[in-house]
C-alpha cells in the first residue's frame, strides 16, 4: 500500500499520532523538500521528488519490491486531491494500491482565519497555469474566489489583471501568507495598492482571496465624461450578471451605424442597463429615447442610470416587445439588442412603424438569428449592410499583456432606402 499523507507548515505537529505511526512504519518516506525536512531522522529512507516523471518512477520500482505488510509513504501539502500530488500519483497507480490522509487545506485555513463562509467561493489554481478561469470568473462577478498563485500569477499580478479587464464591480483582497506555520500573515488591501507590490513582497506560499463588495454608485463627474463612450464602470449593473451591457466598444459602433440627428425619436428594444439609450439620449439632448425593457431589474436600472448621468429625455417602457411598441411614437432610429424569441414578430412592427427615412440597427450574437433577419429584410425588400465587430482588449497576464478577445457581433443596419455600394439587399 502506499499512504498519501497531506501535511501543513506546521510539520509534524500537525499529524495525528495515527498518522505519525504509519509514517514510522514507512519503508520509503518520499515528499519535496520541505516535507522531508520535518522528518530529518529518516536519512536514507528518504526520498526526494523533485521531478516528478522520474522520481515517480522512482516510488513505482519500489513498489514493486515491497513485502507483505511493507509500506511507502508520500508526504504533500494540505489535501493530495485538491490541485495536489494526488491526481498524479491516481495515473501511476491504481485507486486500490493508494490511500489518501488528507491535512487541511490552504484554501479552508485562508476563509476560518477570515471568518467567512466559503462553501460559495470560487476556487481557482493559477499555479504553473494561464489566468483564463480566473477572468471568466471576474468577468461574471465571483462572488468570493479563493486563488493559488506562484511566483508568475503573485498577488500583484492578480491586482493588475483584476484592474485591467475594467470590471463593472470592485474587490477587496487578502494575501494569507504562510498558513498553519508560526510566521502567517494575513494583509488586507485595495486592488490598487495591491497591483503596485512585485513577487518578492510576498511569501511564495501565499493564497489570494478576492470578495466582491456592494457598489457605492459614486457621484459621477458629467462634465468628465466623454462625449462619446463612457467606460462601463459608470454604469449601474445587473449585480448577478455584471458583464450584461453593451460594452464600451461595441456601444461606440452602435451609435455610429444608427446615424443619430438632433430631434430624432429613438426606440431602444431590449435596453438592459440602458447604456445604448442613454449614450444616445446624451448624443441629442432635443431628441427623445425610449427604452423598451420586459423585466423588473432591467427597467430599474435604466432608471437609475438615468439618474445617475442626469438624462431627462429618456422613457422607460415596461412590457415585452412587440406589444408595448403599438402607441410609441414614430422612430427614426431603431435599435434591436435583444428580442425575447420575438424577433420576426418585433421587425414585423417596427417595418410598419419606421419612419421613411428610418434606420434599423441590430446587434446579433449568433448565427440563426443574422440568418432570420437577413431573410425577413430580403423578403421585405430593405437594403442591409453587416459588419462582424471583433474586438480584443489588452489584459495584464503575469509580468506581461495579451490580447483578450470579447464575443464577436454582427452588426447589421437596414433601411428602405438605399445606404451605399456595400447594401446586401
């Protein structure tokens, strides 16, 4: 049998005496470095993984000369199944020939010494890997996350990446350093100050914990804004789903294509957050928007941002689309972000409420729907233009800055009349 024995900074002391027991017993007593130092009295009976193809092989041999009853003991840190030693050694051996003793994790000793419940957090390694699970993660709002991280993805590095994606929400962060040992330290920070510290300001064992905090809604500056573009951080969002707006970019091509004038009416169909209508509104102060929103959430927070950038000439709809589109206003502009499965329904009434002049605007995420829209415009005999907005970001990634690409959109803009050489219909 081989034991797989997890152990803490706090050696020895930290065994149970059952476990000590079996440790004596050990024929071969293998572990890295810093595990066998608990354990000096076992001189040559020890045995060094360092590489672990070759030394693994190592254990294997000797497996294969152990007697009746003869034992060999793996020491690993906190729990061998939990991003540890343990997966590895399962494509070695069999599931009969081991046996895990699991010590407590870095992860549960970094959320008891914080006090917190951690049954919601989001565990993520960033140990000799890449940083993608830990954006998607920010990217949705984690609630909580709990990080492994190396002398590449330190604290600092984390910050940076936390700071560089522009995230609509914000994070409080604690290093635990050291945990279970006489010299832990656990150090509170803001992501910026934290962004600022190198590998070297930290100890390599170290466990980063990042727990979302409620948004302030700071007053906002107007007269700081930017014309066009507002960054979306200034935007209230939707607390469960924080990535849910039009993002900064593709809003900008947005209302480019809608070819906005000074006193036009303006329907805005699946607003969300309302930052197409409110950017929009910003755009022609003597024009009017209306923001057609089905849920709750949605129409409250249209409302807040309203009030949030002092726009006055923006309504909120309440209700589903098409339905509620039947006593708006004549549009000139019309903007689809979402449909609700109404889509064929929701062209069919803004195609007999669109002004002669009028502008459709559609931004589409998947295939089936470009596909119905172009084949109700063909039939309705529009002229279509559809650009793909491919847009990548710079993120920090360790020590250096990639590329992290935002879902691709079809863009499409429809009239009655014709808009140029590159017109489809």
């Amino acid at each position: 049998m081989i034991h797989v024995v997890g152990i803490g900074l706090d050696g020895a002391d930290g065994l149970t005496s059952s476990t000590l027991e079996l440790i004596a017993q050990a024929k071969i007593l293998a572990g890295g470095d810093r595990h066998l130092s608990y354990f000096p009295e076992y001189g040559e009976k020890s045995l060094v993984i360092k590489d672990f193809s070759a030394d693994l092989k190592k254990v294997e041999e000797i497996y294969t000369t152990l007697k009746t009853g003869e034992i060999i003991v793996i020491l690993a840190s906190g729990d061998p199944l939990y991003f540890g030693l343990g997966r590895l050694l399962l494509e070695k051996f069999s599931a009969e020939q081991l046996k895990f003793h699991p010590h407590l994790s870095s992860i549960q000793l970094a959320f008891n010494h914080l006090k917190m419940p951690w049954q919601d957090a989001t565990i993520i390694s960033a140990h000799g890997r890449s940083n993608e699970l830990l954006t998607q993660a920010l990217q949705k709002g984690a609630k909580k996350l709990a990080i492994l991280t190396d002398g590449q993805n330190h604290p600092g590095a984390i910050a940076n990446l936390c700071l560089s994606l522009g995230l609509t929400t914000t994070y409080q962060a604690w290093v635990c350093e050291n945990l279970g040992a006489r010299n832990e330290q656990i150090q509170a920070f803001d992501l910026p100050s934290l962004a600022s510290l190198t590998a070297t300001d930290f100890s390599p064992l170290n466990v980063v914990v990042l727990v979302k905090q409620k948004p302030e809604n700071p007053v906002i500056d107007l007269d700081q804004l930017p014309i066009l573009g507002i960054a979306d951080h200034y935007f209230a969002s939707f607390g469960d789903r924080p990535g849910m707006i039009t993002k900064q970019p593709i809003r900008v091509q947005i209302l480019a294509a809608l070819s906005l004038q000074p006193r036009q009416i303006i329907w805005d169909i699946g607003a969300g957050t309302g930052s197409v209508a409110i950017e929009g509104a910003r755009l022609c102060p003597q024009g009017k928007v209306f923001a057609i929103e089905k849920t709750s959430a949605g129409q409250r927070l249209i409302a807040q941002n309203c009030q949030r950038f002092q726009v006055r000439n923006v309504e909120v709809v309440a209700g589903p689309a098409p339905e509620v589109l039947v006593n708006l206003p004549t549009p000139d502009r019309i903007f689809i972000g979402g449909n609700g499965g109404q889509l064929i329904p929701i062209l069919q009434t803004c195609g007999e409420r669109l002004g002669q002049d009028g502008l459709v605007v559609m931004a589409i995420a998947s295939l089936e729907h470009l596909s119905l829209a172009l084949g109700w415009f063909k039939q309705q005999q529009w002229h279509v233009k559809v650009q793909q907005v491919q847009i990548s970001q710079s993120v920090k990634f360790a020590e250096l800055t990639r590329f992290d690409p935002l879902n691709p959109i079809y863009l499409l803009t429809a009239g009655r009349n014709s808009m140029g050489n590159d017109d489809l219909g």
